[in-house]
C-alpha cells in the first residue's frame, strides 16, 4: 500500500509547538496601545524603498489600528489578520504610497512571526522534546515499505527530528550543496546546506527516495530552516546526515547566527536576511515561511514558485491512504487539490487524525462513502500506536495529559524571551 501524511499544526501538538490559537494570543500579546504608538511613529520615519517611493505615516498608523481592533474583538487566527494587511496592500484604489506602507507594515509582523516561531522550535525542545519522544517511536506504521511522501504545512523541525532519532532515512530532495561563513568576522566557520534549483524541483528528481524506504519530506509553506537563495532560484536547507536530532537543532541556532557586520555592527535583516559569502563580501537568503492569505494562487495551475504544490498534485495520484493528522483544513489551495486528488485517484482513502474534530470540510463530504473519509479522535502519538495494535496505550494517553502543564511552561519561556528584548 503506498501511503502518505499531510500534517498541520497538531501534529507537532505534544512536543510543545503553538497551535493557532495559542501563537496568535501570544503574537497579540506584544501590542499594547502605549508601544504601538512608538513603534508606528518610529516605523513612518522609515524608508524601506527608495527616496522616490516614500511610505506615510497614516497607513502604519491604520495597519496598527486594524492589529488593536482585532486583538479587541478576541480574534484568533494571525494569518486571518495578516490577510487583513495584505487586503489592505492590493487594495486597486490604493496609492503607490499606501501600498508600499501595508507591505512594509506586513513585512514588519511576518518578521515577528517567524522570530517568536524559531523561539518556540529551541524551547519546545529543551523543555518537552525528550520527554516525549518516546510516544512517537511507532512513527514507522504510517509509513509505507518503501518511501513515503511527508507533505507539511508546518514550519517546524519535528518531523526531521523523529526520523533522525528512529533511524528512517529522510529527504528534502535536495542533490547539490552549498556553504557560507558564519560571518565576514567568522570566515573559517561555516554554515553547510544542502540545496535544489527550483527550475528542477519535481518528484523525479534523484534527490528523493523511490523504491526504497525513506521520507520524502515535502514543506508546503516552507520552514523555519529553509532558506532562499539568488532570487528564490535556489532552496536551501540544513543537512540531514546528522546522528540525532541534538545536532539537528544545534545546526538550526548555528544557522540563525549568519550575520554581515560593517564597521563593527552587524548588518540588520528582515525576511531578506543579509549574510556573507565565500568571498567575505555582503549576500542575501531569504527565508522561506509562507504565512497570511496569500500563499499560492487561487487557481489550480501551476505558477512558478509553486512546484511543491505540482509534487503534491503528482503524488496524490500515487497514493492508496493519505493521513491528515492535525490539519484544521484552512488552506483552499490544499483542499481543493485533495478534493481533486479524491476524484480522480479512485483508489484513495483519506484517514483525519485530531483529538478536537475528525469530520471532513465540505469539499470532502462528496466522497463519504465505501470507507473513503475515515475519522479518528485522537492525537498523532496516539494514532501511530493504535492503528497497528488497535489498542489505545493508558500509560502513553496519561503521559500526553502532562503536556497541557509543560506547554504552558514553554509560552511563559516564549513570552519572558520577547519581555526580555526580542522586540524591544
């Protein structure tokens, strides 16, 4: 049986990652009415662009309103609120002016997003992952005899973390490497990573596993580690020979240390991260994080820069058992495709793995019938057990009860990290 996973949020649920709920409380949390104020003062003196294209002052200033408003009426979703501004950026009545503030505006959040993401992917692990581990070592019964397609919307580390530390062989595709410096102070230390030509990015490629066992891991929306380089031509990701999932995560804050420094001072970044190349010499990688509304087309033809979605499109075909396991089923452009998938790979079946709701969206009821849309109320640890020995582990559900405490633990480290000069 060829079989596969899509993963969302909850399947990194009980080794201490934010569903979210939780990282929008959290994200919501760092503004106030006082700090807005002099953040958005201080954001309208800035000139992102050039001299010919300034930004202005009352657009941040709406675009912070808009953040008030929505944490006011308890809004719970980030990336609805992020869509907020991109709206507000494709607006066709806008000015050049306004523009180019809400996209300024969006890029200012999406770099708070990913810095409070990549604090909760270093505390989640020194806070919960050993002790938990252990409840996912049946992760081999999702997986097929031969290789299996991982596709996640998650931007996490998690799954590269549990393959290393269970022995399966696992892959980004990737078939070239690359390296920088660590910085023009630092040349002889360097960052290596492993990388693909996006024009060349297809399940064929010889990077991925086929007809032997292994994960091809495929991260829909990108990664807190993946990184893009020379125009997005180039996707570049950490190394996954490691011996365990220790060095993975000590590789992952060696990679955040990429830094330029001029005349002493380090060179500031945002989603275009300015580091060094081999020459000594100013480069730039941009991360990868696909996060708001926008993060592919809304049509099913594939555009450039949407070839994960084409592996996803190719694999589907291929598949007898796709397991969703904690997916809210809140990207369009993943469910139309299963909906898709559903009909013309007659011999698929879908398996909704989440504690909260296993019911299908709308778009899948359609195919409710001959056991095609299967449900099951529990988590991913439990699951990984339970659909092979079919008998549900009471030391494993009590142990996963503690997370609740441990989780709280973590948000109260991400939260002191932030009050600690993260955002200041």
């Amino acid at each position: 049986m060829n079989k596969g996973l899509l993963l969302g949020a909850g399947f990194s649920y009980d080794l201490g990652m934010p569903l979210s709920v939780e990282f929008t409380e959290v994200f919501l949390g760092i503004f106030n009415k006082e700090n807005v104020k002099s953040l958005a003062t201080a954001l309208a003196k800035n000139d992102p662009y050039s001299k010919g294209r300034p930004i202005n002052k009352e657009a941040i200033f709406n675009g912070f309103d808009l953040l008030l408003e929505y944490k006011k009426n308890k809004g719970n979703n980030y990336e609805e609120f992020l869509q907020t501004i991109q709206d507000k950026q494709n607006d066709l009545g806008s000015s050049q002016s306004d523009k180019d503030s809400y996209n300024y505006l969006f890029s200012v959040f999406y770099e708070i997003i990913h810095a409070i993401l990549s604090i909760y992917q270093k505390l989640s692990y020194e806070t919960i992952y050993e002790k938990n581990i252990r409840w996912f070592s049946k992760l081999e019964n999702l997986l097929s005899e031969k290789e299996t397609w991982v596709f996640t919307l998650n931007h996490d580390l998690y799954m590269e973390c549990i393959a290393l530390d269970y022995g399966i062989p696992i892959t980004y595709g990737d078939n070239e490497n690359i390296s920088f410096p660590l910085s023009n102070l630092n040349m002889d230390k360097k960052v290596n990573l492993t990388c693909s030509r996006r024009s060349n990015l297809d399940s064929g490629d010889t990077g991925f596993f086929r007809d032997k066992r292994g994960i091809n891991l495929v991260k829909l929306h990108g990664g807190l580690s993946e990184l893009h380089y020379k125009d997005n031509e180039v996707l570049c990701n950490l190394p996954l020979n490691f011996n365990s999932s220790a060095e993975l995560i000590a590789n992952f804050k060696h990679l955040e240390n990429m830094a330029y420094y001029h005349q002493g001072q380090k060179v500031p970044s945002g989603k275009d991260r300015v580091i060094t190349n081999s020459n000594g010499d100013l480069d730039i990688i941009s991360k990868s994080m696909l996060t708001g509304g926008r993060k592919y087309s809304k049509t099913s033809k594939i555009k450039k820069g949407e070839e994960k979605l084409k592996i996803f499109d190719d694999e589907l075909m291929g598949l007898d058992e796709l397991t969703v396991i904690g997916y809210g089923f809140g990207d369009k452009h993943v469910n139309f495709r299963l909906s898709n998938a559903m009909l013309l790979n007659e011999n698929l079946t879908i398996r909704i793995v989440d504690p909260v709701n296993c019911k299908p969206p709308e778009i899948l009821e359609q195919f409710e019938f001959d056991s095609r849309i299967r449900g099951a109320s529990c988590g991913a640890a439990h699951w990984m057990d339970y659909c092979v020995s079919e008998k549900w582990d009471s030391e494993q559900i009590n142990a996963l009860k503690e997370n609740i405490r441990y989780r709280d633990v973590i948000k109260r480290k991400v939260e002191a990290a932030i009050i600690s000069g993260a955002f200041n």
